[in-house]
C-alpha cells in the first residue's frame, strides 16, 4: 500500500508534539468521486443511499450529501438523528435492520421517513399499532430470507436460518396478513443477500432473482406490485489488495439488462453502499510501542489495538499495511527491530483476540514508527471496543 503524501504529511507534523500517535486520518474524495460515478452510470430509478453504518462520522455523512446519495439508509434512531442533523430530509431516510424497539418506530412514523422495511410479522403488527395511534399510513418494503446465497461473500444475510427477514419459503404465509394490516402500505421488497462481493456476475444473479421473486408475487397477488426493490449492497473492497476491484459499470450494465428483460423500466430500485463508498477514505495509524521475538515470530505491539479498529480480528483479515519510519533514537541498545520479515501486529489490550494483522510482512520497522492500515475508513472506530481497558478514544483528522 502506498501512504498518500498529504496523509503521511499529517502524521509526521502529528508525531511531532511528543505524544503517541493513535489516529484515525478522513479524506472523503475518493467517496465522493465513487457517488459522482455510480450516479452517471447507473440506470434510471437506482437509487444510492449512503449505509451510514459504515461510517457515521459527520464528515462522511457531509460527503454523501454534497456529492448527491440520494439519502441514508439507517439501522438505528441514533443514526436517524445524525442522518437529520446533517442535513438529510425524513424523506430521505429508509430504515432497515432487525430489532427495531417500539420508540424508533414511533420516531420513524412520526417523522414521515420515506419507507420502513418489515423484518417479521410481529414488527409489522407493532408497526400498525403506532400507526393507528398516530392516524398514518406508512410505506413499507418487506425484507426476505432468500433461499439462496453467495458463496464467495465475505459475509452473508441469506440462505440458511438467519434473524434478517421472513423466510422465503413462508411468504404464502405471511403476504395475506401483511396486505391485511391497513395502516402499511406494500411497496415491494428488500433482499440483501451479501456482503464484500467481488464478482459482478454474482451479485447481478442476485438480482436476478429477487425480479423473479417479485414477478411471482404479483403473479399470486391481484393487484400487488413491487414497484420498490432494494438489493442492500454487496459491492466488495479489495483488502488482500490482490486487484480484483469491484466494477460498477458492469454491474450497472447487467442491471439495465434485467431490468429491461423483467419489463421493470419505471420501478425504483435502492442500493444501500456503505463499505464500498467509505474503505478508501480513511486510514487507522497507530505508533509501534514495541517489537518482540516470541518463539519464532516477532509480536508488534501498537498503541490502538481492536478497542480502536477491530474490523481485522472481527473477520479474520489483514488489511493493507504501510509503515512510515520515524528514525526515533533506540530506548535501549539492544532492542528488537523488524527487517524483511513476516510478523505479527496487536495492541495493548489484556486479551490474545487483540490482533491488528497476522503473518504480515514487513521490510522495515522500529519502535517509535507509525503502522498505517489502510482501507480503514468503513467499520473503524465505531465498530471496535472502544471501552475495553478505557485508552484514550483515537483522534479523528478530516482532510476533506
């Protein structure tokens, strides 16, 4: 990985007040550029909603507005609000996820957000009830636990018994009494089958699908029609840096093919990207506090560890590593160095899940040097422990 030099810059002025370095450094430009393309080449009716999950910091949630998402897609009422406080519309805001308490669909329906998406049929009866009570209707999608996933996702919501959505295989079921409930409004449908996909075919299959889904519903249902269809994300970053990039345009091309095949021209299609938009806009830079040999192996101990970037323990991946030599004068003669060799990074924390990256090689570090991982600006801080051991919260530097 090559550090930017307008980052590198930054950390060197940054290293220069004496105080250990643990920081997370923003630039967003690569994100808006990522919005500005998929505008122009998507087809008429996508819709690209910004994930805030991946990364609520004010900055990126600026980024996504300035360079036109067309809104945000949120998980929580904490994110509804900062999704509002930046500026966003209710209008623009969809929400998704599991577990929605009864206060958030309260807040949702009250702030007339744009469309809630069904998990259950007990979310959408306690959705009917609010909706009663506050005499309103409200537009709804239903997610589904597709029967079927893909395999090379490095994280999938479908297929198998999952907590994400009504089971395919069920929607005989389900679909009277959700058409039955008065107060929600069926507007179509929300499968997200993975995440981190690489293989435009794959994710172009998924769609595939899910319009097949939606024709047999309204093929069983007079008058139902699916005029909204989210496919959740899925578009894959390139960690391993093994240069496989993800190409919107063939998928944009694929998806004009479908929908032009399905006869869907018209219909609204919601893609929610968060990772895909955020990863290269951040980078997580921590000082090298000590280097030591363990039978075999060096262990590189960092002063942020998973309390403050957890993403590479979580999935069990390294991310791309640079590291910016700072010539700091030796604490001691004798003291280990890392040249031209395969080791290991962690943090400070009291537990052996603290793993920063494993097996890594590395041509030359020393204590006192900073580690940069990059592709760090999606499930950084806000993913990590950052109460764990109660170190310092790292510093978070917007650039642009």
């Amino acid at each position: 990985m090559r550090i930017p030099a307008h980052v590198e810059q930054v950390l060197r002025q940054r290293a220069q007040t004496g105080e250990t370095l643990n920081v997370y450094v923003y630039d967003t430009s690569a994100m808006r550029r990522k919005l500005g393309l998929l505008k122009s080449i998507m087809p008429a009716g996508v819709e690209v909603y910004y994930a805030m999950k991946a990364n609520p910091h004010a900055a990126f949630l600026r980024a996504a507005k300035e360079a036109g998402a067309a809104g945000i897609e949120i998980a929580s009422i904490g994110e509804g609000r900062k999704a509002l406080e930046a500026g966003f519309s209710p209008a623009s805001l969809i929400y998704t996820g599991p577990g929605k308490r009864p206060e958030e669909l309260r807040w949702a329906v009250e702030q007339r957000i744009r469309t809630i998406h069904v998990e259950s049929l007990t979310e959408a009866h306690r959705l009917q009830r609010i909706c009663e009570a506050f005499g309103a209707t409200q537009d709804i999608l239903l997610r589904i636990n597709a029967n079927f996933d893909i395999h090379e996702a490095q994280t999938t919501f479908s297929g198998g018994s999952k907590k994400f959505g009504i089971d395919e295989e069920k929607l005989d079921e389900v679909m009277p009494e959700l058409l039955g409930l008065s107060r929600l409004r069926f507007r179509g449908l929300h499968v997200y089958a993975a995440s981190g996909v690489l293989n435009v075919s794959d994710l172009l299959k998924n769609c595939e699908l899910v319009f097949g889904m939606a024709a047999d519903i309204e093929s069983r249902y007079g008058g139902v029609i699916c005029d909204i269809i989210d496919f959740g994300g899925g578009f894959g970053v390139d960690y391993l840096e093994t240069g496989r990039d993800f190409d919107p345009r063939a998928y944009a091309a694929g998806l004009d093919a479908l929908i032009r095949r399905f006869g869907y021209e018209g219909r609204t299609f919601f893609l929610e990207l968060g990772r895909y938009l955020a990863a290269d806009s951040g980078w997580f830079c921590t000082e090298i506090l000590d280097i030591k040999e363990s039978r075999g192996k060096k262990q590189v101990v960092c002063a942020g560890g998973i309390n403050h970037f957890r993403r590479p323990a979580a999935l069990a991946i390294n991310h791309p590593l640079a590291i910016v030599r700072m010539h700091r004068d030796p604490v001691f003669p004798g003291q280990e160095s890392v040249r031209g060799e395969s080791v290991y990074f962690g943090g400070p924390l009291c537990t052996g899940a603290d793993k920063l990256a494993n097996d890594v090689h590395v041509d030359e570090a020393d204590i006192g040097d900073i580690a940069v991982f990059g592709l760090a600006g999606a499930y950084g801080l806000t993913m990590s422990n950052i109460e764990f051991l109660s170190h310092p919260r790292p510093e978070e530097i917007v650039l642009a």
